[in-house]
C-alpha cells in the first residue's frame, strides 16, 4: 500500500541513514540479499532484520492518512476472503484429511523449480538458487505436529492456496505468485482472470456468478475448463520473469490451421536436395517432408546401424528454429533410445532406472555466432547447455506418472506442457547465466492441442521440446512463440514417425549416438552446421 502512494510523488526524498534527518523518517527502505527492496514502517513494530538499510522517507501526516484509510479496506476484504480459506481447512480437518492435504502440499512444492512466495514478511521458498524455507527450514513439516489451530495466518493461507492453485493446473501454478505477495484476494484475482481467460476462448458469455464462487469452486471451475481450451483456437502459454521467478500464464488466439509450418524451411530443403538429388516442390508440406526424411534416415539406420542421417533431420530442424527466431542458439532434446520409453507391467521401473546420459540435447548455434565467437568458448558454452537440458529431461519424465509409482527418493519435477516465453533468464539462475541465457521461448511437445505422444503404449508430455535463445537484444515476441512452436510440431512429427517405423517394422527403435562431450568440445557440431550451410548455399536451393 505504501509503494502504491510513494512512486511518483515528486515533493518525497530518499534520506540517507546518515543524515541528521534521517530519525524524523516514519518508512525505513531497505534491500535484502536476495535483491528484494521492502519498506518498513518505523511505528508498528515492523523492524528491518537481516536486511541493509539504504534509505529512510519522512510521510507527512496527511499521507498517512490515506494510507491507513485503505490499508483498513483492503485488509476487511481480505478478512471475508481469508475466513473462507480457514473454512476450507477446518473441513479438511473435520473430515480427517488435513494432514493428506499438508503432506500433499510438501511434496508438490519439490515438483517444480522454484517457489518463491511472500506472504506479509513471510517467505515461503524452495529453491535451488535461493533460499528453501518450505523443506530445509522445516516450515511445512513443522505443520504436521501442531494443530490446526497453532497454525500461524500466514501457514495457513500458503497451504490453503497452494491446494487451490494446484487444483488449476498442478504445481506449476505456484510459480504464479513467484516474487510476490499472496494474498487470499490476489488469489481470488489469479482464479478469476484465469476462469474468464478460458471462457473468453470458449467463447461463453460472462458470467456474474463467478464473482459469488467460493475460492474452491473458483479453482475447480478453472480445472474443468483446461482441457477445452487447449481443444480450442486458442492456445495457452506462460511469460517467465528471471528477476523474480515468476510465470503468469495467459490465452493466444491462435487458429489451429495457423500452428503449422506451410512453407518448407531453406535448411529441410537443403537436407532433402542432397539425399535426393533435387529440392522438394514448392507446394511440399513441411511436415510430410520431415516425416519421409525420418522414415528414410530409419531404414538406413535398421540396415547398417548409422545413425547420422536420422541426427542430421534434428539438427536441421534445430537449426531452422534459429534462423526463424533470429535467436543466438536453439536446441532440442530427448531420450536416445525410445525403447526405454516402454512400461512394463504398468510400472515405470525401468524408466525411473535411467541416468542422464541416456538422454540428449541437440543444441545448433547461428551461423553468425559461431563467426564471431571462438570455437573452443562457443562449444563449451553448447555442451554446458546440452548437460543441463540432459539433466532437465532426465528429471522431467517421471512427472508422466502417478504419484505412488514413483519411489519417495526419486527427485523429480512435472514436465512442462504449454509454451513460455522468458526474459532476464541470466539474473538468477547459475547456468542461464554462464550460457549467456538472457531471452528465451520454449515449446513442449507434444503440444496441448495434439495427442500425447505414445511409443510402447504409454502417454507422454514435455519429453521433447524446441528451445531458443538470445544472448542480448531485444526479447522474443509472441510472433516468435508461434514459430518456435511450429517447429516444435517438427520434432513432433519426427518423433512418431521414428515410433511407428519401429513397431510397424519390429525392430528395435535407432538409438541417437552424438551429442555427449566429445560432439560438442571436439566441435562436430561445427561440420554439421558448415555441411548445412553448405547445402542451403547450392544454386538449387538459393532459387527456392
């Protein structure tokens, strides 16, 4: 509240802590380790600890005024929505379900990346870059040995909510309130915009009862709606803000006719001229283009064990997801071997036995990068990239499963499903930033409007992507995101047809050999890259 009447009022100075009138200061402002600027209110006993003080700023009596006077409207609104939440609990507690509900709560809070929630002074967190309070600081656990009752306001909001929102969209949705305060009417707003987002792309007309739901009607309204708006023309995707770790998710139009490629890209063209000595056609579909090269690249795979050509569609691919973004780098990445996709007996046992390197990252700079950057710098710049997304995949699949299949010690987080689009990704995060990852898109496959993807009969998200990134620049628009996910729907393609030629065939699937330490620092990606830059500069394919 006080923020809200500071900012832009031009008569108010910053005072320095040590100036003599620095003690008629009634806000004191300080900045935490964690870059977080707060202001503290010097009469109501709200002391800046741990925290360096920068500034002070004197309020004049008639602000202050203002402010309380809305601080106590707010705070009456926020009363009503917060006994509802403490219904909600009491229930759970009454039906003997409370302590499900806590342990479900400590464990959803592990599946994601980071949760970095302020509730008032109190930091719900669980993070690898930042602080853990949830888990290490024993702030939930604690929970399970005090009633109810001894729950402080703030707990009992933050679990509360936290079943709320994973009821939306699983614990992804947490990261909605990443960097910043929640609050029981800032969650009604949340469940509100997303409920009328998704009506919006239903095309159903407004609906003045929303505004009457309960906060756990609300949430289920939200829930019920998902799989319809991901059936409609319009798509979902989520904005990441690397400064404060948090992902708002928002609805696209975008007509399904348009989420394909209708052009063949200059490098599948290329590709597709040399292997079969002239381009494809100008009216050639892009997705059947990809499908015969797959399927040829299979067959010579299952005749003579070589590999290079099913590698070589990827990094086409990769490489026309750069060119089309304009991006420093792209990548895709996956399991080498699809037979280790397959569950036996309804048990992911052998999935669950993987280790990193069983999975890979195809990771293709732009021609102009790797012009301007040394070659040694740029290819462990890549291979540090492809670790971490090796890492990701590995962490990501058993998030396809249910819970109780799922040993208690595998860590892991739930696969992303819809596509994101990130900015100032290298503030916070140690391999963003080593990689120079500032700007990024990101989409999942297979995508929320295809089918999931099923080798040996068992339904897969996020096990596949395409990602791109800019070093510096500007960021990436949603022209981009299109585009990235169009490409996307490539790697789809590839995929199934690597799927269906093996089961339709009976053999076992090809498995991918490049993309560990020796293709990246022995600098294999640049002869792919030069063959493929070769390929688009041939006189038939520059006429294309």
């Amino acid at each position: 509240m006080i923020f809200q009447h500071v900012l832009g009022r031009e008569q108010l100075r910053l005072i320095d802590p040590l100036a003599q009138q620095f003690e008629t200061c009634n806000v004191i402002v300080t900045h935490s380790a964690l870059g977080r600027m707060t202001l503290h209110e010097v009469g109501r006993n709200d002391p800046a600890v741990s925290e360096d003080v920068v500034a002070g700023i004197h309020l004049p009596e008639w602000l202050t005024g203002q402010i309380e006077e809305e601080a106590a409207a707010e705070q009456a609104l926020e009363d009503h929505e917060r006994a509802g939440v403490d219904a909600l609990l009491a229930r759970w507690r009454d039906e003997g379900v409370l302590m499900t509900k806590l342990n479900e709560v400590i464990d959803w809070v592990e599946r994601v990346e980071t949760v970095f929630v302020y509730i008032g002074r109190v930091l719900f967190s669980r993070s690898d870059s930042g602080s853990s309070t949830l888990i290490k600081g024993r702030l939930l656990p604690a929970l399970r040995t005090r009633p109810l009752e001894e729950w402080t306001p703030e707990e009992r909001l933050f679990v509360g909510a936290m079943q709320l929102l994973f009821r939306t969209g699983r614990a992804v949705r947490f990261e909605q309130f990443n960097g910043r305060q929640l609050s029981a009417t800032r969650l009604r707003g949340v469940l509100l915009r997303l409920c009328s987002g998704y009506r919006l792309a239903l095309g159903m007309r407004a609906d003045a009862d929303l505004a009457t739901m309960t906060l756990e009607d609300l949430a289920t309204t939200v829930r019920d709606l998902v799989s319809a708006v991901d059936e409609s023309r319009y798509v979902r995707y989520r904005r990441v803000n690397g400064l404060t770790y948090a992902k708002d998710e928002f609805v696209l139009p975008w007509d399904v006719s348009d989420r394909a490629l209708t052009e063949v890209p200059p490098v599948l063209a290329a590709l597709a001229a040399r292997h079969r000595g002239e381009p494809p056609g100008v009216d050639a579909d892009p997705r059947e283009l990809v499908g015969e090269l797959t399927a040829r690249a299979v067959e010579i795979a299952v005749l003579d064990g070589d590999v290079t050509a099913l590698e070589e569609v990827l990094n086409a691919i990769v490489l026309g997801a750069v060119l089309a973004t304009h991006g420093d780098y792209a990548m895709t990445s996956g399991i080498r071997d699809l037979a280790d996709m397959a569950v036996a007996e309804n048990t992911p046992q052998k999935i669950l036995e993987l280790r990193k390197n069983n999975f890979f990252c195809c990771v293709v700079p732009d021609p102009a990068l790797a012009r301007r950057m040394p070659g040694a710098e740029l290819s462990e710049v890549l291979w540090q990239v492809a670790q971490r997304m090796m890492y990701n995949r590995w962490h990501f699949i058993p998030g396809n499963f249910d819970r109780e299949q799922i040993p208690q010690q595998r860590h892991y987080f739930f696969p992303p499903l819809v596509p994101d689009i990130g900015e100032w990704c290298d503030q916070r995060h140690g391999g963003h930033t080593r990689s120079q990852v500032r700007f990024t898109l990101r989409a999942p496959g297979a995508a929320m409007w295809m089918p999931a993807f099923t080798p040996e009969g068992h339904a897969y998200r996020g096990c596949y992507d395409i990602r791109v990134v800019r070093m510096d620049g500007e960021p990436f628009t949603l022209a981009d995101l299109r585009m990235a996910s169009r490409y996307s729907g490539l790697i789809d393609v590839y995929w199934r047809e690597v799927a269906k030629r093996s089961e339709a065939g009976g053999f076992p699937p090809p498995v991918i050999k490049s993309y560990g330490a020796d293709w990246y620092r022995e600098q294999r990606w640049s002869t792919s890259l030069a063959q493929l830059v070769r390929d688009m500069e041939t006189p038939s394919c520059t006429r294309l």
